[in-house]
C-alpha cells in the first residue's frame, strides 16, 4: 500500500464504508469461505450495489461485481 494511500482515495473518489448490521446479517446469505473479512466485504459489496476492486480469484466465487486489481511490481 502507498504511504499516501488516504490522499489517493479522496483523490480518486473512495468513501470509507463503515460496518452497518445490514451488512453482518447479509453475511449469514452468503456461502463458507476461509476468509471472514472477504465474505463481510461482498456483503457490504451487494447489500449497497457497489462492486469490489480485487485481485482475489477466490471472490469471483460469489455472485458480486468485480474490478480486477492490477499489482504493481
């Protein structure tokens, strides 16, 4: 992650996403991963309609929008 990584969301129109209870209980909809974080981020992703920006192929598993990542070298 860049050491300005702030500067670079508000500069590219990212908003912080809290964690609501709509989103927890969206959660209990979705199939078993290894990853609880990935599985509370495409809750978040589908209950608000946005789609998440991942190089993760494990996330393609759910039936979420997806933006491929590119990883710098």
């Amino acid at each position: 992650m860049p050491d300005d990584l702030s500067e670079q969301l508000v500069a590219n129109s990212f908003a912080a996403l809290p964690v609501e209870v709509r989103h927890a209980l969206a959660v209990r909809h979705l199939p078993d991963h290894r990853d609880p974080c990935d599985r509370l981020l495409v809750a978040q992703a589908k209950t608000d309609g946005l789609a998440l920006v991942t190089a993760d192929q494990a996330i393609r598993r759910y039936d979420v929008a997806v933006l491929p990542a590119g990883v710098e070298p």
